[in-house]
C-alpha cells in the first residue's frame, strides 16, 4: 500500500482535544475528574438566539446557501464592526465558514506557499502552526514570557522578519494567556507590517471577554494598513455557541474572494440554521452575553486568588479570555514515587492521573514551562480541582 501525504507527518494532533477526550473517558468509567481544559463557556447558549435557530427549522430553512455565507448574516457583520470599531466594511469584505478555525485556514491557504514565513508569537493557540504547516509555509515562532506580559515587541517583530516573511498572527485577548494589546502598541506593530508589506492575521474571538473595564482595539481601525490585516471573528465565544460553528473572516476583497474559492470546493456553506442564529446572535439583545461575561470576570478574580496559593509557581492575571497560564517549572526534576516530572506534560499526566484534574500542558501553546486551566467552569468545581493540585503537589520529593 502506498504511503500517506507527508503534510500529515508534520502535522500534530490537537494536545487540547486529545487530553479533553481522556478525561471524559475516564468521567464515563465513573471517574471524578475535574474538567479545567475546555476551551468553550459552560453557559447555554442564549434562548433569543435558540429561538432564532428554531424558527429557521420551522420555516424549513434547510437547503444550501451562498458558499461563504447568507447576506443577511455577512450585512449583520458589515453592522458589528462599525458599531463596534468604527470600521466601514461591505458584504465583500466578508467569508463566513464553519467556525473561527475555518475562516483562519481558508485565510492561511489563500495567503501563504512553499517558501513563505509566518510569525507566530508564542504561546499561541495550538492550530496557528499546524495551519501553517498545512499550507507549507514554515512557521517562526517568537518566545514572549511575564517579563512582557506575554506580548510581543516591535523589536522582537524587527529582529525576526525576513524577505521570506509574508504574515504575522496575533490573537488578543490571547489564548492561552489572556493578555491584551494596547492600541498604543498595535498601532506600533502596524507601522512594521507597513514598512515590510506584510499581512497580519488579527485572531479577536475572545473581544467581548475583557475584563477591569479594559477596551478591545480591532487591527481593522488602523487605515493605513486595512488592506494587510485580516480579522478572524466568530460567535463561540462570546455567546456559548462553539457547537453551532459559524466564524467569518473580515479582509480586503481579493482575500476574502480567495477564500471563497477555497471554501467553495473544501465545504461549501456553514450550516444554514446556525447562519440564522448567528444573526441573532450578532444583532440581537445582548443582555445575555454581557451577564456571563461579568461571571467569567467573577471567576477570573476568584480563581485567580486560588492560583497564587499554589506554592511555587507564577501566574500572570489574564485581562480577558477564560484561562490562567501558570509557570510550574520549579517542580521539574522532582519525583513522585519513582517516576521523574522532567516536563509540563509529565506534570500534566500526574494531574490526571494522580490527582484526577485535567489540564493543557503549555506544550500545547509553544511553552515547555506553563500549564493551562480554564475558568469556564463553576466556582465551585475551579477550587475543587486547585485544592487538589496544592494537595498533590505536597507528593512530589
């Protein structure tokens, strides 16, 4: 039998989704598992926008739509970004596809090739690279640490840009740190895309979760580079619907036409029920989405009083987004029982193992010092899981 395409030799799987498919294995032999992986809210989504969905069952709104998305729902996107940014944008600025991650990949295959770079500073989601990877373009990634709260400087840009260089990512609020880009500093890294020609992909699902009265700033407000950037957008986050899977992609016509080239033969539309609800979502009351976001900010302040009791570890206090990264990197080289904790993954497997909390080794996110938790989770099962973890660690010599 012949072999399989090399792509998929370079590719890893998802550290995320595979330690949160362990965990619910171990939930279903009868398990207590405390769950602080997940990557979505734990809300349900708001009942305007499951009636809106409903209603587009009723009317058997079934069939197959415009491949890159309804125009009532792209005209819905035209509304949030100049209501929201002040940025005037048409329907042909538009792509909507099967989630955030769609739109991002139609993006980087319609962008980068063989040959090209892309920036990546690190941590950063897990799938920017492999995407990359994907479209064989070689992702350069940049180490961001506390010292400069996870962001990524223009002289740290300068210093990795080569002729090869054709994009850069960025996500704020960042997954997995939470930090924030100042527009002061967005504006400053726009004057280096500027110089060097180059695009950005600005990732902001996580926009309306910011938290102490923090503003978000959209790369799209930025005139002299619109042309360069690419925003990725969705509804997952912001309104407890990563199952419904709409996510768009707002950018200059020819890469959102390249896009529809793409999608047009890889999937065809987003499903056409979930459009409408989008629309609902997007247009619609949004009393809902601002009541959990002040419940993720309860959280994050919560639980970010039971990180810092953890002996020995280091924790920035995200600005937006659901997760806490926290440097445990002092209990490497120690043992619990004869086995050796010599990386993040092997504090992770003692996690789930030993303590039965499941966590996202930082590996995942290009660190080989933190681990992720998410806060979309209730109060009470977020202390459950840190007490054990302050309990546990006592284990290791």
């Amino acid at each position: 039998m012949k072999k399989l395409a090399k792509r998929t030799e370079k590719v890893e799987r998802s550290k995320t989704l595979s330690v949160t498919a362990k965990a619910n294995e171990l939930k279903a032999k009868g398990e207590d598992i405390v769950v602080l992986t997940v990557g979505e809210p734990d809300f349900p989504t708001p009942d305007n926008i499951k009636k809106a969905g409903i209603k587009a069952i009723n009317d058997n709104f079934t069939k197959y739509t415009a491949e890159g998305g309804i125009i009532e729902l792209k005209k819905a996107v035209v509304k949030k970004y100049a209501d929201d940014f002040g940025v005037e944008i048409t329907p042909k600025n538009v792509i909507c596809s099967n989630g955030a991650k769609h739109a991002l990949a139609n993006v980087i295959l319609a962008i980068c090739e063989k040959g090209d770079e892309v920036i990546i500073p690190q941590p950063a989601w897990v799938s920017y690279p492999e995407l990359v990877k994907l479209a064989d373009a070689k992702p350069v990634d940049i180490f961001t640490d506390e010292k400069t709260a996870f962001k990524v400087t223009p002289a740290m840009l300068n210093k990795a840009i080569t002729p090869k260089t054709k994009l850069i990512i960025l996500c704020s609020p960042s997954n997995p740190t939470g930090a924030i880009y100042s527009e002061k500093e967005l504006k400053e890294i726009g004057k280096i895309v500027k110089k060097h020609g180059i695009y950005i992909i600005f990732d902001e699902i996580y926009e309306k979760l910011i938290f102490d009265g923090k503003k978000h700033f959209s790369m799209m407000r930025i005139k002299d580079i619109r042309d360069n950037v690419i925003s990725i957008n969705g509804v997952s986050k912001s309104y407890a619907m990563t199952g419904w899977r709409i996510g768009y992609a707002v950018a200059n016509e020819q890469i959102i036409d390249a896009s529809h080239k793409i999608q047009s033969h890889m999937t065809s539309n987003p499903n056409s029920i979930a459009q409408k609800a989008s629309v609902e979502a997007i247009l619609g009351d949004q009393k809902e989405m601002k009541r959990m976001r002040d419940i993720f900010e309860q959280r994050r302040d919560e639980g970010f009083a039971l990180i810092k009791k953890i002996p020995n570890t280091i924790c920035y206090k995200p600005d937006g987004a659901f997760y806490f990264f926290v440097d445990f990197s002092y209990y490497f080289g120690k043992k619990f029982k004869n086995t050796v904790i010599k990386t993040n993954d092997d504090l992770c497997d003692f996690f789930i193992t030993e303590l039965k909390v499941a966590a996202i080794t930082g590996s995942a996110f290009g660190s080989d010092k933190h681990v992720r938790f998410s806060f979309a989770t209730s109060n009470e099962r977020f202390k459950e899981g840190i007490e054990r973890i302050i309990k546990g660690l006592k284990l290791l010599k």
